[in-house]
C-alpha cells in the first residue's frame, strides 16, 4: 500500500517537471539557485491530484564542484488515499566534460499518509542517499537539458516506502 503511494508520489514529481538552476556565476557571486517543480492527474477509477515541488540552493565550491541543500515536498491525493512526503538535505554536483555530471544528495523523508477508506493516518520516515549522475546538453544560450538516473544506496526492498531504489532525473537547467 504504502509502495503504491509512494510511486505515485514519484510519478507525480517526474510527469510534468522542469528543473531550474545552474552553475554560472552572477557576476562575482557563486551561488546558484533552483528546483523542480511537478503536477500530475488522473482519470478513471483511482483518479488524483498530485503536486511536487523541490526547491534548491547551492554554492560553487569550484569552477566543477557545487555543493547546497533541497528540499522537497510531494502531495498525492486520490479518491482512496492522500500521502504528503518532504525531504530535507544536502547534496553535491560534480560537472566535469562540459556534458557530464556526478550527483550525490543525502534526504531525510517524512511521509504522512491517510486510508480514507478506513480513516487511518500513518506517519514514518525514512533516510535516502542518492547517487548518480548523466549527461547534460546545451539547449540555448544559458539553458541546458539534464538526462540521468539516481540509485538510493540506503534502499531495501522489503524495508521501504520507495517502489525501486532508482530514480530517473529529466530536466532543464538555467543558468543564473
């Protein structure tokens, strides 16, 4: 159940999402700012609403090496079920090739969920630390398109409220 909830939650935040950040300097300052923002529904039987956004802020270390906190916060609500999710954390960029990427975050998630079959309410939390990374393209003057994959190491099949341990990463970055 809490699976089911949970990979909705993550088709919600991957359905319609557009990623806003960058590494380039304004002028002398190095942070950099960004997040996604994602919205989904359904038809039929189950149908829902679901909203995710992930704002971020990072700061380059180096020319290569961006590290920052995110944040993220998922709301799916179904004609069964409403689940809200936020994720706190730190996490690092390592640009390298102009087209590549390293990505490592750390998360901390709390996730309520309510049975509105049964009027139940859960409440849990979990640690995720996702590493990964891609490929990463120029689109226009200052935007770029991102293409990668994360795996939360932390994942256990049967000891999570993650479907699968991966998670695709589509974007577009902008940068500042």
């Amino acid at each position: 159940m809490k699976k089911i909830i949970l990979s909705l939650l993550i088709a919600s935040s991957i359905s319609l999402s557009a990623q806003i950040g960058g590494s380039t300097q304004i002028g002398n300052s190095k942070w950099t700012f960004g997040g996604s923002a994602g919205i989904s529904g359904g038809f039929g039987s189950n149908s829902g609403f679901g909203l995710s956004i992930s704002p971020r802020v990072g700061y380059k270390v180096t020319e290569n090496l961006e590290a920052g906190i995110l944040a993220g916060f998922n709301f799916l609500n179904t004609d069964y079920y409403s689940s809200t999710l936020f994720g706190i954390g730190p996490f690092a960029n390592y640009y390298f090739g102009r087209n590549f990427y390293l990505s490592g975050q750390f998360q901390e998630f709390i996730i309520n969920q309510k049975d509105k079959t049964t009027g139940q309410r859960y409440g849990f939390d979990e640690a995720a630390l996702f590493l990964g990374g891609g490929y990463m393209t120029r689109v226009g003057n200052r935007a770029y398109m991102q293409l990668g994959v994360m795996y939360n190491v932390l994942w256990k099949e049967n000891n999570s409220i993650f479907s699968s341990g991966f998670v695709p990463q589509v974007g577009f970055v902008f940068g500042l």
